[in-house]
C-alpha cells in the first residue's frame, strides 16, 4: 500500500491511474438507443462522407472509377493463371468461382481496413465539429459497399462470357448474405475506429490480420478441401465461425452454381457443400442477428471511448 499525500486513499502496490492506461473509458454521455437515433439524425451527413470518400480515392486520376474495376480484374487474372494453369487445381471456370467469392471479401476487407483509421484520419473534424463519431467508420464501409456496386461489372462480365447463369435456388440468399456481412463490418468498424484512437498500431495489425483472414475464407481454395480435415477432427463448427465463410458460400452457390462440377482432370470436385436453401437462410439469418448484438456492443465500447478523443488526437 503506498500514500500520495497524508489523508488520501491509500492505493496497492502496482495501480494504475486511469489517465496512464493506454485506452480510457469515460462514463458515455448517451445510452445505445440515443446514439443510433443520433446517427440516423445524421444520415444526411453519412452521406456527403461517403459521396467524398468516393471522390477523394480518384481524384485527378485518368482512369476514375475505371480502377475500381481493373484492381479486382487484375488479381483474378494472376490467381487464375496461378492455380489454374501453373498448379492445376481442377476447378473447373475458376473465374467465376474466384470471383464470387473475391466480390465479397474486397468489400468486406476494404471497408473495416478504411474505418480503422477513420477518426485518426479525421481529427481536424472530430476536435473541431459536433457530430456522431461513429459516422465516419461507417462511412468507410458505405463508400466500400459503393465499390462493391462497381466491382460486380468484372463478375457480371465472366458470367456472360462462360455462359454461366445465377442459381434460381439460392441467388434470392444473396441480399441476406450482403446484410450480414454489412452489419458485421459496421459492427467491426465501429469498435476498431475507437481503439485506434489510442493504440495507433491497429491499424497495422489490421492489414496483417485481414491478410490471414482471407486465407481463413474459402475464396480461393474449395470449401470441402478444408472441411474435410476439419470434419476429421470434429471442427467444422471452428471455419463456419468465421462469418465471412458462409457469406463467400452463398455467393459462389448462386453465382458458381455447381457444388460438385466435373473437373478439368475428368474427375468429380467436391468444391461447395451440398446444403440446401433453407441451411444458409438458418446460418445467414443468425450471422445478421450475432452481427446486430456485436454491433450494439461495439457502439457502446465507441461511447465509452469518444470522451477523451479530443485529447489523444
């Protein structure tokens, strides 16, 4: 036990004062419900933000909103020529099912990694201007989805030129499928965007942890390939965890189509699972719920965050 100064509270050996911790938490100046109805107040304002990010990204570039277009294209290109053509991985119109799933990571990927460092980016705003903090992770990932909106030209193109069209059973999934992959970025935005503000490496481990996590998400390796180690060990549960996992599924199921095509090879290739409609309504109806409760909770770790902000920026 040790005394600052005579009369006052002793403190035991080893305390921290909370203005030493590297994260301070404050009492929150309004509970959850208050702040969503303040974002929503404020909708307008996600608006321009998003409109600007977009701006911003291809400003006094030749080719615009073109790149938007050739980064995804490029990378197919590479990875099909990679695993298709040097490794000979059998997967029959690869394209497509690089594509799919692609689509949805990028958008994932590109949304959470730009919010991270939103309120960093955005210090002069946030010390000068009154609004909802929370807006500008939020911001990243609408400006994310806009891309996503671009994007899917490159994977409209490869249907068309293999001749390949939606599956009537599962592409109504796919609307669910993007609402639970919005809410847990949003959710994932929102706290990270807070802890940056004082662990200013976030934003780093981020780009190193994303890289492992898609990797971790069967996009460019079939689903069944590692399932069925899993499934060995009683871990298939542990890959369905990962919500980006059932999200890229139900992409390449409406959009690759085939769970089992012939391969390249003249062989059977067990790509996706043989799970019906109503398994990925269930998995996704319970991602967009999971996603909705991360996302409370992570408005209110960002409002327990934001009072010190000022200081630490």
């Amino acid at each position: 036990m040790k005394t600052d100064h005579a009369g006052a509270t002793p403190e035991p050996s080893g305390y921290r004062r909370d203005r030493e911790l590297p994260i301070h938490l404050v009492r929150p100046s309004m509970t959850v419900p208050q702040r969503i109805a303040n974002i929503w107040r404020y909708r307008d304002l996600l608006k321009d933000l998003v409109a600007k990010e977009i701006k911003v990204k291809y400003k006094d570039s030749a080719l615009g909103f073109i790149w938007s277009l050739l980064n995804p294209a490029m990378f197919i290109l590479i990875y099909y020529i990679v695993f298709q053509k040097i490794l000979k991985n059998g997967i029959p119109l690869f394209a497509i099912y690089l594509a799919t799933g692609l689509l949805a990571w990028n958008l994932f990927q590109s949304g959470v990694l730009g919010a991270t460092g939103s309120v960093v980016g955005n210090s002069g705003l946030v010390k000068k201007v009154a609004f909802p903090r929370e807006i500008l992770a939020l911001a990243s990932v609408g400006s994310a989805f806009i891309f996503f909106l671009f994007q899917t030209v490159v994977l409209a193109i490869f249907l068309v030129v293999f001749r390949v069209a939606p599956s009537p059973r599962f592409v109504w999934l796919v609307p669910l499928a993007l609402l639970g992959l919005l809410m847990f970025a949003c959710a994932l935005a929102v706290l990270l965007s807070g802890v940056n503000v004082y662990l200013r490496d976030m934003q780093h481990l981020m780009e190193i942890l994303l890289q492992a996590w898609f990797w971790a998400t069967p996009i460019v390796y079939p689903f069944m390939e590692l399932s069925k180690q899993l499934r060995a060990h009683g871990l298939t549960w542990l890959y369905l965890a990962n919500p980006t996992t059932p999200v890229a599924l139900t992409f390449q199921r409406a959009f690759y189509v085939k769970a089992n095509p012939l391969g390249t090879n003249g062989t059977i290739v067990h790509i996706l699972p043989n799970y019906g409609p109503m398994w990925y309504l269930a998995v996704l109806g319970t991602i967009i719920v999971l996603s909705f409760i991360f996302f409370l909770v992570s408005v209110y770790i960002f409002g327990r965050l934001e009072g010190n902000f000022a200081e630490e920026l």
